[in-house]
C-alpha cells in the first residue's frame, strides 16, 4: 500500500460475524469461496486501493483458525477482537486507526468481491468534501412495501410502498470523514446493548449524530454472502472475474517492437562478393565485414534482438565467435529467429530499407524478401532508396541499413 500523506485512508474490516444464516459452523469471514476464505478475497483487493493506508480486521474474539488465515499478511493488517454487536466490533477497530487517518472505512469481509473500484469511488468522494459520510448502494428494482407489525393472528398488512426511485440497497464500503465517524459512535455510550445490535451499518450513526451522507453507486459484485445460496451465486462470480482476467491478458498481450542499423562499406578487394538482403550480386564488388557483409540481414537480426530484449549482433556474432566468421546473413538471421524464440517471443515481421548507390535492386525484391522469409519463419519486407549523391551512400563507399521488428510473448 502506498501512503498519501494528505489523504490517508484507514479501512475497519468487520469479520468477527459467526454467519448463523448461513449455517456453516465457523465464523462468516472464514467460510471458503473458490479455494480462499472471504477474509483473504476481501483483503486481496483492499490490498490494492494505493490510498488505503492501513487495515484494521476485527476478529472473533481469540479465535486460532482466523489468526492462522491472516498471518500471511504480516504487518499489512493489524486485529483487534470484535464484540457483542456490530457497532461494538467497529467501535473497537476504530480504537487501533492511527491518528492521522483523515478518511476511515468501514467495510464488511461478507462483501468479500467488492471491486478496488468501489473503494476509489467511495474514497474520491469523500476527498471531494461536499458530505462528511459517502455510501455505496444500488437502485432498487424490487417493488418493497412496509409492513405494518404482524397481529395476534399472525397476518401482515402493507403500510405504504414507497417510490422505487427513491430507495436504495445500501452497501459497504461505507466512508467518512474520521473525526466525523469517531463524534458519531462516541454518542453509542448510553445505548442500551438490544439498542446496538439493531444498528446495522455505520452510516445511519453518523446521520443521527447530524451529518449529511451521500450516495456514490455500488457495484453488483459487491453482494452480501448471508444464506448458503450465496457460496453458489460468489463461486460463479470469482469463476466469471478469473475468466475475464485470463481473457485480457491474452487480448493484452501487446508487440514489442525494435529496431536495428547496420553500415558495411564496400570493400578494397575488387573479388569480394557482394551479398545483400540474401542474395548475391555478382556484378558488384561486395561489403567488408567478419562475415559475408549482408547489411540488410544483419539490421534484421539488431532489430530482432533490440525487440526482443536480449541484446545486439555483436552480443552473439561478435568477432571473438570464430564460427561465424564468413556466415552468410541469411545463416545469421536464422539463428537470431531462434535465439528470439527460445527467449518466450514469437515473430510478427521484419521489414528493412537500405540506403546504397548499389547494388540495383528492384527487379530482384521479391525474391529477396522470399529468401529471408525463410530465413525466419514470419514476413520479411526489404526495399531499398539512394540518397541523392549525398553521403558516403551516394559516393558509393558503404550502405546503410535500417530495419524494425516485431515480436510477441508466446502463450503460456
């Protein structure tokens, strides 16, 4: 977590809850989803909110098997021991938040899945200023009537049905402004322990105590683990994140892209070879170098391994590597493709211009370009320009070569 010195956010996981609805047996906070209890999928994605800088669990009260859980946090989390109520087990959490939290939240590990979205949201309106208490909720779509109490006989009355437009299902994470939060539960002191247990979230504590809360929009998989129901509806919603993420790390597997120069001056020795972009030339007096002087394939194979991270030609075909001395450029290519592969890259292509007065090289480009195909197992593309008299090119002394490459992670 990285600390904000100006807006430090503190976060109170309840998790003390024994979840007797959903009839598990152990504490709510421990029931497993997907392989991982609710209290680690909720701190997994606390995690990596940056301005949440400390996070205090609330823990059943001496309870071996949740400490065992968190211990792998280390001094990512602090725990304090939870209550009689929900409002006693944040009341205590917010005994251990530092002094210099500006922002507390308070959160439920029910609402395991809520997105690090959700927290933003919820932190970024409260950074806003304009309501000490800002809460997630979702609009309603269910008709919800109030019933009048049920009489002797047991038969239940609608009251009224309010306007759907004007009812939310609220959610956690719930934010406030700390010393706001701290004056509201400071007033809990002469409720009556029945009087606690029906407080169900923090916001309608510090809306008694006179502050303004306001409404951000929630997010549906910040859903309520209650019932056994739940575990199934949960499991199919960590199945569906898992899928999309595996899913865009493929479609995110982007290209990497590098490029590669190569200048060979024509030789003193009127019998060399001319070799370029794979073919000879025997027409023209060919380019010094330790080995056939193939300027073109050479640019191929810098830009290939410029793409690829691993280094230049000199790296794998320097002079001291006597067995390339005289390689052809198509043989050096060759190896530079697989020595692209074995690094994890697969090849998308490679094109090359060089810049020379010789040799002439339209008439044979296609063929060129077939040649170093070849060579590497993806496109090639060569072509070729002068430089107007200009330059050691234009006098006929050397040729330049420039290419670019591109090249991909291979799939797990």
């Amino acid at each position: 977590m990285k600390q904000t010195p100006l807006n430090t956010s503190s976060l109170i996981l309840v998790a003390a809850g024994m979840g007797t609805r959903l009839g598990a047996g152990i504490p709510k906070a421990l029931v497993k989803v997907a392989g991982k209890t609710l209290v680690e999928h909720a701190i997994d994605r606390i995690l990596k909110v940056e301005e949440i800088t400390e996070i205090i669990v609330v823990t059943p009260a001496d309870d071996p098997r949740m400490a065992e859980v968190l211990a792998p946090y280390g001094t990512a989390l602090r725990t304090v021991d939870g209550g009689s109520s929900r409002a006693d087990s944040v009341r205590r959490g917010l005994g251990e938040v530092s002094d210099h939290a500006r922002n507390i939240l308070v959160h439920d590990a029910a609402r395991a899945f809520a997105p690090v979205e959700l927290y933003q949201r919820v932190i970024d309106a409260l950074n806003a200023g304009k309501a000490a208490a800002v809460i997630p909720a979702l609009a309603v779509t269910d008709t919800i009537s109030v019933v009048e109490p049920a009489g002797e006989a047991g038969v239940e009355f609608i009251a009224n049905t309010p306007a759907r437009s004007t009812l939310r299902a609220v959610q956690t994470p719930q934010g406030f402004n700390a010393e706001a939060l701290r004056q509201a539960h400071a007033q809990l002191d002469h409720y009556t322990e029945s009087e606690l247990e029906k407080v169900t979230d923090d916001a309608s504590i510090v809306r008694a105590n006179g502050e303004k809360v306001q409404v951000v929009n929630g997010d549906q998989q910040a859903l309520k683990v209650t019932h056994p129901e739940d575990i199934d509806t949960a499991n199919q919603l960590v199945a569906e994140q898992d899928s999309r993420v595996k899913k865009s790390k493929e479609t995110m597997n982007l290209p990497r892209i590098g490029n590669g120069i190569d200048v060979h001056a024509v030789s003193q020795d009127p019998a060399r070879p001319m070799w370029l972009a794979g073919l000879h030339f025997p027409e023209d007096i060919g380019l010094s170098g330790h080995s056939d002087g193939d300027a073109v394939a050479h640019a191929a194979c810098d830009a290939l391994f410029s793409a690829a991270g691993i280094g230049d030609l000199g790296t794998h075909f320097g002079v001291d590597r006597e067995e390339f001395a005289g390689a052809s450029g198509v043989r050096l290519l060759t190896e530079a493709a697989r020595l692209v592969r074995e690094a994890g890259f697969e090849i998308g292509n490679v094109a090359v211009q060089f810049v020379g007065r010789r040799p002439r090289f339209a008439a044979r480009r296609e063929e060129a370009n077939q040649v170093l195909s070849e060579a590497i197992g993806a496109p090639v593309s060569v072509s070729a320009t002068t430089s107007d008299g200009l330059g050691y090119e234009g006098d006929g002394q050397g040729i330049t070569a420039y290419a670019t490459a591109l090249v991909f992670a291979q799939h797990s």
